[in-house]
C-alpha cells in the first residue's frame, strides 16, 4: 500500500552552450538527462553523487525553481488528482508551492540580513495571505518552538544567531505553510559536526510531528546513510542505482556506487581507506562519454559500456527490503563490495 | 614516538584579536609538538583556533591578530630559531615561509593566482628561495606538477587555474608546497571543498609524497574521518586551547577528554544493524559560545555533560599527563577527582 507523493518520469534540463558574436547554440550541458523516480508519502530519499551530477539540478527542478526542459513531475497532493507540475499555470503553481519547499544549504546566504526573524518566518504566511496580523505573529512564534528556538528571539536579525541556530530559521520558513515535501539541499553541509547532529535530529523529529516528506540532497554519505529511507546515485546527469539505503551500502551494484562508499574515510582508525582504482575527475556534463557514461572511469567495462547506454533494471531481491534497480550492463556477474567488507 | 626527533615545539602560544567589538582571545596558551615525519592531526570546530594555531606557525595571522605570549620553536640547519621572535620582513622568516614550512590551503582557486600559469606560480615558489635560473625553475616545476599526479604535466603547466578542475587545482597547490621540500607540510582543510573520490586521491597522494620526501605534516580539519585515516597522533582543540592529545588509535577508541568524546558520537556512523538506523544522535548541547565572552573556568563546562558544579565553571583546568603519549585538560582526571 504504498502511497505516492511523487512520480517524476523522463526529468530533463539542458543548459544550452552558446558561442560566439550571435551566439549561437552550440550545444548543451545536460545537467539532468533522463531522471526517472518516485517519492511515497513519508519516506525521505537521498540524492548522492559528486559535485556536477546535476543532484541539485534535479532537486530544483522538482519545484520548479528552475524550468525543466522536459518530462514529467506528478505530484500528489493528499486526497486529490495528481496534477503535473511542470504544466501547470502560474496560479497553480503558486498553490502548489505552499505544498513543496526547500531548506538551502548555506545560513549565511538564504537568509535576507535586513529582516527580523519574525519577518523572515513571516513572509510565506503573508504572501499567501493566512490568517490576521496576530494570528501570523502568534504562528511564528509556534514555528520557532517547534524548531527549538525561543520566541523572544523575533526581532533579531540573523546575523545575531550561530550557524546552527540560522538553519534552524531556515527550517521554520519551511514549515510555516504545512509543506508536504521538503527538498534539502545539502542541509546540514555547512555545520560543525555538534551542530550537525542536532540539526539532522531536528529534520528527523519534524518528519515524525508533521508526517514530512524529504528529498534530502548531500554528498556526505554517513549523514545519508543516518537518514535516508531510499537513496539514489547520480553520476553525470542520470540515475546509476536506486534502493532501500542499507540495501545500497551493504551490498551496491553498481561500480560507481562501490567506488564512491570505498572513497569516504570513516572516523575509525582500524579502517585502511582502500579506494578503489577509481583514476580521473569527474567528467564534465558538457562532454558526456558514450555508452554508460561512467566506463572511462570504471575497473568492469568492457566494450558494451562503452557502445551501449545501460538501461535501469531492476536487481533480484535476496531479501524483502524494497526495490533495488541499477542501470549497469555486468550487475549480475559483478560481486561489489559495500561499505562492510 | 617520543624517540624520534622534535622539530616544532609550541609552547604557551597567545594570539589576540583587539576589535572594536571587543577582545578576542583566539589562542588561549597552545602547547603543541611535531616530530619528525609524523602526521599530527588538529581537529576541532570552527572558531576553536585550529587555523589560528597553524597561521600563527608561519607567521601570517590576519590583522589585527597578534601573537602575545609564547614561542614557537622550529628545529632548523641543526638548531632551534623561535620563529614568534623573528622579524616579520626578515630573511629567516622568509626561508621559512614557504620553503621550510609549506601550507595548503582550503580553497585552491582563492589561494592561486588567477592571472599567471600554474606552471609559472609553482616555479616562482622555487626562485624566491632558491639561486636557480628561470629554466631549471621551470624543468623543476614541471617534475613537481608531474609528482603530484597532474597528467601530461608539459603541457598543464601552460594552463591557467580556472582551467582546472578543484583536484587539479589542490594537487597544484600541493606542488607548489613541495617544491622546496619543505620539514613541514601544514594542510589546513585542504581536501574539505573536493568531493570523497577526489579527496581520497589527495590524501594518498599526500600520504605518498610524506614517505618519498620525508616530512612531517600538521593536517587541520573538522572531518574526523580524515584524521583517522592519514595521521598517527590528534590534538583536540576546543576555544583556543588543546583539551586533549593522543595517538589516533586511543583518541577514537577511548577519549578522555568529555568534548572529544561528544564530538565523536556526534558523527553518525555506518552501522552493522538497523537499530540505529534514523535515530536520533547524540549531540553536544547548546552552541559554541561567541568569541568575546570569556568563560570562567573550563571553556567546555556549560555544555559538557560531566562538569562538576561548582568546580568546572570556576577552576581553569591544566593539561594533566595520563602517560607519555596522552594529555588531556580536565578535571575529571586530576588526582582525587572523580572520574567517571
């Protein structure tokens, strides 16, 4: 019985190249080139890849804060039809944005400086026009408890409050208008690890009080082991493996997904970091290789990836954990190590 | 470890900042050593003075920091030169910066010049300290572009630095470090802006490199996983002040030290079982105090969760020997104290 809070098919977005006196369309950096996945009502998932993947591409995309070049983005919002939110008109859209929000990852850069706490928590409730002057005021002060920070605090300016306490403010914006689905992005990057914890348990008890969904974008891959329900792994602009989170890092089928848990270094000094033979940058999304576009880099390829684009299948499941699907040629044949081995 | 050779011995180190909002007292008496060809790790969070601490070695703390009290002692040609009593324009200061000591920095494009070839940059390291001729200079940079795993390294030493990708740029920055082959390589977050692939390559890279050339590298971050992976001894730095050091091994697998122990469990962790799979973590209460207010007693008493009232938030405590390789500065392990 699950139930779906997002279905997004076929996510594209191209940034067009354009050269020269007329500029001319030369070509296009595929930030997103053909994402597909569903988000069910109350999960969070993870979106993990290095810088350039095009994670954030695809979290923005989701609300439209950046317009998509093509596919679709259903959205289901509790009780009624889905509709799609790359169609929809500016009106729709608009009521649709008190549905979807996003924590930033920068608390120094998504907050206006020259407005109070009270005003910044303020601002979606008077843009949407809810409730009377009092009873906003009243609201931001509940959202300020709920994310832990005293109410006396309102007529602050963030530049008086720590990091911590800032994404805290960030996180109250947030909710002010009952969101179904978060986007974080890279939420909890910017903070001392102290800090971190506290912030990521204030993520995890808000999901439980408000029934949140989350698309939770980082690229630390402890914190989303710690949190996410479902992860997915993006390299170059598409999806390469996507499972339930202990289903992926116990036992990855992708290369890149083994390689990329064989890179962290754990705060454990019985581990030898052994990283795989993972040579070369990651490839610029202007210059896509052919086939799957992780072969250049990969230990397993052969001449299939590099001819043939993999297609996403999925895995046959040991056990009942969930879907496991991976777009790689030699997943079956392939024994890859996750992050106990 | 303690038969092997000092080369750095800090000692009682001060740095004060007289701002017009106030006094900030960054570096509060760091006690710190080096020997040689070890990796020593200096961890802690913002604002703890980590930075600070390895500025202050090459003399390049921003204004208006100075350093008050204490020395720095650096075991150079065969003897110690206090490197805090130098002059700031003087010739031994300069053969340090740079040539005896070399640092990396966090952000590779802020720290490159934007208007001269890497190539050039990394050879301008050499003929500031070296009587060398322009293409020796060059042919040497080359080499060192090539060593730090730059690929068709001729040829990249044409390029300029926004040509290059973040790794390309740090593996630059590392050449231009090493040129010299420098006692000392301090690596300040020098892998923290580069993604876990990349950061990995940099790190047995600069594991790599420490054995060929025999230095000993001071590694400044907040990552832990970091710290555990590339040095064999951790300082724990907290306000200004060392609260612990140990070997790597006793640090992660028994601190001593409240905060580090704190710190530590703070970090979520890969888990065998689902039982601590989207549970709540431990964490350390409240923020870190803003830098002009001056605690009274242990700067770490108002959030630790082991203070003894009446003692912690009044006596400063001193850094207490466990044995030869572990300090730590609390209360706890003073003798007829209680520990826990």
């Amino acid at each position: 019985m699950t139930d779906t809070i997002l279905d997004v098919q076929d996510l594209r977005k191209y940034f067009p190249v354009k050269k020269g006196f007329f500029r001319r369309h030369v070509g296009d950096v595929k930030a997103v080139d053909g994402v597909s996945f569903t988000v069910d009502r109350g999960e969070t998932l993870g979106l993990v890849g290095e810088s350039g993947c095009g994670k954030t591409t695809t979290g923005r995309s989701v609300l439209r804060a950046i317009e998509p070049t093509s596919g679709s983005i259903r959205f289901f919002e509790n009780g009624k039809d889905p509709v799609d939110v790359t169609q929809l008109t500016k009106a729709g859209m608009r009521h649709l944005r008190q549905k979807m929000q996003m924590i930033f990852q920068d608390p120094y850069a998504s907050l206006n400086p020259r407005m109070t706490v009270e005003e910044i928590v303020k601002e979606p409730l008077f843009c949407f026009g809810v409730g009377t002057a009092r009873e906003r005021r009243e609201r931001v002060g509940e959202l300020l408890q709920v994310v832990g920070l005293d109410p006396k605090y309102m007529s602050r300016y963030p530049h008086t409050f720590s990091g911590g306490q800032r994404q805290r403010i960030g996180i109250a914006r947030a909710l002010a208008l009952h969101p179904d689905l978060i986007v974080a992005d890279e939420a909890v990057s910017a903070l001392d690890v102290s800090v971190q914890a506290q912030v990521l348990n204030l993520i995890l008890e808000l999901q439980n009080q408000f029934h949140l969904t989350y698309i939770f974008i980082a690229h630390d891959i402890g914190v989303v082991d710690h949190i996410c329900d479902r992860v997915a792994v993006m390299y170059i602009g598409k999806m390469v493996e996507v499972a339930g989170t202990k289903s992926l890092f116990r036992s990855p089928k992708h290369p890149y997904t083994e390689a990329l848990l064989s890179a962290v270094p754990r705060p454990n000094p019985h581990y030898e970091l052994k990283r795989m033979v993972l040579e070369g940058e990651v490839v610029d999304p202007a210059h896509r290789p052919s086939g799957c576009a992780f072969h250049p880099r990969c230990r397993y390829a052969d001449g299939l990836c590099a001819a043939e684009t993999p297609a996403m299948e999925t895995v046959p499941q040991e056990d009942s954990r969930g879907s496991h699907a991976v777009a790689c040629h030699h997943f079956k044949e392939l024994q890859l190590k996750g992050v106990f081995r | 470890m303690s038969d092997r050779n000092r080369i750095l011995e800090i000692s009682d180190l001060k740095v004060e900042f007289n701002t017009k909002e106030g006094l900030v007292k960054a570096l509060q008496g760091v006690d710190l050593e080096l020997y040689e060809q070890e990796t020593l790790g200096l961890v802690g969070e913002s604002g703890c003075g980590k930075s600070m601490t390895a500025r202050a070695m090459l003399r390049i703390i921003p204004e208006p920091g100075e350093i008050t009290a204490g020395s720095i002692m650096f075991f150079v040609n065969g003897q110690w030169t206090d490197i805090t009593k130098l002059h700031i324009d003087s010739e031994e200061l300069r053969a340090i910066r740079g040539q005896r000591i070399g640092m990396i920095f966090q952000e590779p494009m802020t720290s490159l010049s934007p208007v001269h070839t890497v190539g050039s940059q990394v050879a301008e390291a050499l003929t500031l300290h070296q009587t060398v001729d322009r293409k020796t200079a060059n042919n040497r940079a080359v080499e060192m572009l090539s060593l730090v795993g730059i690929p068709d390294a001729k040829s990249r030493a044409n390029s300029y630095p926004f040509e290059m990708s973040g790794g390309m740029r740090q593996r630059v920055m590392i050449a231009m470090a090493l040129t010299c082959s420098p006692n000392i390589l301090i690596a300040d977050e020098a892998t923290t802006a580069l993604d876990v692939t990349i950061q990995a390559q940099i790190l047995e890279l600069l594991q790599r490199l420490q054995n060929d050339m025999k230095m000993a590298i001071i590694a400044v971050t907040h990552n832990l996983g970091v710290v555990a992976a590339i040095s064999q001894r951790v300082s724990v730095m907290y306000l200004g002040k060392i609260v612990e050091e140990a070997s790597t091994v006793d640090i992660f697998d028994d601190p001593k030290h409240p905060y580090t122990e704190a710190l530590l469990l703070s970090v979520p962790q890969f888990s065998e079982t689902e039982e601590h799979h989207r549970r709540p973590l431990q964490t350390i209460e409240g923020d870190i105090p803003d830098p002009y207010t001056q605690l009274p007693g242990c700067p770490f008493h108002p959030r630790c969760t082991k203070r003894i009232d009446g003692h912690c938030d009044r006596v400063v405590p001193e850094m207490i020997v466990l044995h030869d390789t572990r300090k730590v500065r609390c209360h706890l392990y003073q003798q007829g104290g209680t520990t826990t």
